[in-house]
C-alpha cells in the first residue's frame, strides 16, 4: 500500500509491460499495426556495440537465473530480452543513485553505445524472414495533457521504437485497462490474457508502456509424430513419472554438440538458420548447473562441433510461469528504484511527481512439441508516486531436469530461457 507524503498528494501509477509471443496474426487500429512496427533509429551502431548490448542482456538473463533459482527448483521460463526491453525504458527516465543501480543490474553500456546499438537490434528482429516469425514492437500509453518531459518520450519513440498514444486513465479508466490488454491479447495470440487486472490502474494511473516481440518457429529437422511414445522421465532418481517423449533417429541431419562429461550440449536449429535452441543436458541431476555463468556457456559453445548423432529423444512440454520480480530484483543490486521514501529518482520522466517501482510482474507460456516452439510472455513494471563423459553411442536422452536457451544465432542474443524439472506441468 502506498503511503502518503501530504493529505494532498497523488498517487500516479505507470506500468511497463513487455509481452513476448508467437504469432502476430491480429490487426491493430491503435497505435500500429504489428506488421508495421515503428523504426527505431539505430544511426551509430556498430558490431562492436551490439555485442556489447547482447553480452549485457545475456549477463542479466544468467544472474536472473541464479537468483530465481534460489527459491524456485521447479520449472522456469522467461525472456531476459523483455524484461531487459521493459526496463531500459524506464531507465532512460532514471536519474542518480536510481540509475547507477539500474545500469549495474542490467549492465546496460553507456547510452551513446546503448539506444543506436538497442535500437539495431530491435530493427534486426522486425527484419522478417519466411522460415518462421519473429517480430518486436513497442507503445507508449500517455495520459492526455499531462506533462510528460518531451525528451524522454522522443528517446523512448527514437531509439526503442515506444510510440506514443495518448488516453484518459482519469475519466476512462476501464476502457483504457481493456484497450491495453486487447492490444497485448491480440499481440500473443492470445496466450497473456487480463494482463493488467481491474484495480490496478485508476484515475491517478498516467503511462502504460507496453513492449511486444513475437516467436514461432518450425524445427529444421521436425520430428516425426508417430515416434512419441510416453517414457519414463527422472524428475529426481526416486521420482520418474511417465510423460510423452519425441524421438529421433538423425539419418542425414549433423547437429553442433558437445558432451564435456558432466553434460550434453545440443543445439537444435529452426528452419531459417537464424534461431535456435540450445539444450544444457547434465549427466546427473540439474544441481549440477545451479550456478551456471554466461562465460560457462561461451566456452562450451565454441567446443561444439557438428555431430552425427544416432538418436534424440526430448520430451513435449507446455507451461506457464509467474514472477512477482520485485523483491528479486532489488536482491539483484537495484533496491533504491523500489523505495518510497523519495530516494527513487525517475524525474527523468515527470517533474511533476516523485516515482518509484511497485512492482515488477513476469508471465511466460512456452510450448514445445514435434513441429516446433511457441513461447509468450509479459512483463509489468509498476510505478506509484513516493507519497507514501561420453558414451560409444552418441545418444541424446533429454529424460530428466535440463535448461533450454532460444537463441539469435549470428550474436547469441538470448530471446528466452528456461528449465524444465517436470514436462506434465
């Protein structure tokens, strides 16, 4: 609950959100057509700086992984790339101790290497390409006539492609919380629905900004229906459940693997040659890779070589998750962006009000079977005014706990990752 500074105080509430989907299917009258999302302008970007901005958020995706692992040994999934999205936007409105914070969470570079080279990838992904569907998209929901600071609004629309649109939160409060989320609805096929619950904006609501990016993706070699069988699956060596089981026996199809002993590294294309997922298969159980680290994965990666395989087998799966980040993000090393004694500093946004985050909501849908991958997922960050070892046969056997990453292959950029502990949930 928020506390207020003065009996006269407002509370003023913006939420960022960041969905992620599969299918880009519906048609938007407001603000943009997803088939026609805004250019960014990425003007002094380089390959150079795009690493920079890709090893960043592929560095937050590992420490949130680690941190969400702490409490949470179930199954996982998330997009760093969303979260990393929804919260570079908000930084751009970040001032002092705030942003430092925000800046050291996320690794964000500096902003002169950090909106052209954002912005590059953000245009990268609205590229197209006819093998599968992959698209990102932002908008910027205001609240008409209030006094929003120009510049940040035209850095969010320059350099992140946020257009802005504006809306009555004051006077039409329930329309414009079901505008949003039609808009997020159509965006992810319908996979995040009611994403902003009634009672979360009011009439002292002023900006929704929302972040879209869209994945599906056919396997480069499918396979095939009539090889799933329901197999045993190892949640733990006392605990194996039966669950249906693709099977493959590669006959032509070489694949980039590596077994360092203590695990099996496969990497399963999409048709395109441009995305991909990467399977962190441990020998024994997933402890084994509690504390896995971004450089861990980069040296494994540049072991891998193309390999026959003699056969795959990997289990169906279809999740949901929901995070409440808050708490796990401040953990992170940005506490100060959450207080609500005055030291939260998004001035950058609004003189007119004091900010700090409430609360920042993470919901994913991943599902994976014989064809291919679809994957969803939403993030909502809250804003109030401070008023208050190999074997002879090369046999990839997914059959227990293991960490899947889908990938931009050319940079590495990780679009999603996640943990399965149990495919029946």
């Amino acid at each position: 609950m928020l506390k207020q500074k003065t009996a006269s105080a407002t509370v003023v509430t913006i939420i960022v959100i960041a969905a992620i989907a599969v299918i880009g299917a519906g048609i938007f009258l407001y603000p943009y057509s997803p088939e026609n999302p805004p250019v960014a302008d990425d003007v002094g970007a380089t390959q150079e700086g795009i690493q920079k901005v890709v090893d960043a958020n592929n560095q937050f995706a590992f420490d949130l992984y680690s941190e969400l692992s702490k409490n949470n040994q179930g199954n996982a999934f998330y997009s760093p790339y969303s979260i990393s999205a929804a919260l570079v936007m908000t930084y751009e409105g970040a001032k002092g101790q705030t942003a430092e914070e925000m800046k050291s969470v996320f690794y964000f570079p500096e902003s002169n290497i950090l909106r052209p080279n954002f912005a590059s990838i953000y245009n990268d992904i609205n590229t197209g390409n006819d093998a599968y569907q992959l698209n990102t998209g932002n908008a910027l929901w205001l609240q008409q006539d209030y006094p929003f600071i120009q510049d940040y609004v035209t850095r969010v629309e320059n350099y992140y492609g946020g257009k802005a649109a504006g809306v009555d939160f004051i006077k039409e409060t329930e329309k414009s919380r079901q505008t949003i989320n039609s808009f997020i609805e159509e965006q992810t096929n319908n996979k995040i629905k009611d994403l902003i619950p009634q009672g979360v904006l009011n009439s002292m609501t002023r900006m929704v900004l929302t972040n879209a990016i869209y994945f599906k993706g056919t396997w480069e070699w499918e396979f095939d229906k009539s090889d799933t069988e329901d197999r045993d699956f190892k949640i733990t060596p006392n605990n194996v459940v039966k669950t249906p089981m693709m099977y493959m026996d590669p006959d032509k199809a070489r694949f980039n693997y590596v077994d360092t002993g203590d695990l099996q590294i496969l990497e399963l294309p999409y048709k395109g040659e441009e995305i991909s997922m990467l399977i962190l298969l441990p020998t024994e159980d997933l402890g084994s890779l509690g504390e896995i680290k971004l450089s861990d994965l980069n040296e494994w990666k540049s072991e891998m070589q193309e390999t026959k395989l003699d056969t795959i087998y990997f289990p169906k799966f279809e999740f949901d998750t929901k995070y409440m980040m808050a708490e796990t993000l401040s953990s992170l090393g940005m506490p100060t962006a959450f207080k609500t004694d005055g030291s939260a500093d998004f001035s950058g946004i609004t003189e007119e009000e004091e900010l700090f985050i409430s609360q920042v909501i993470h919901q994913a849908y991943v599902k994976v079977d014989e064809k291919g991958t679809e994957a969803a997922a939403a993030t909502a960050v809250v804003m109030g005014q401070t008023s208050a070892g190999p074997t002879e046969r090369k046999i990839f056997r997914a059959d227990h706990p293991f960490i899947f990453i889908i990938q931009e292959k050319n940079t590495g950029n990780i679009l999603f990752m996640g943990r399965v502990v149990d495919p029946r949930e």
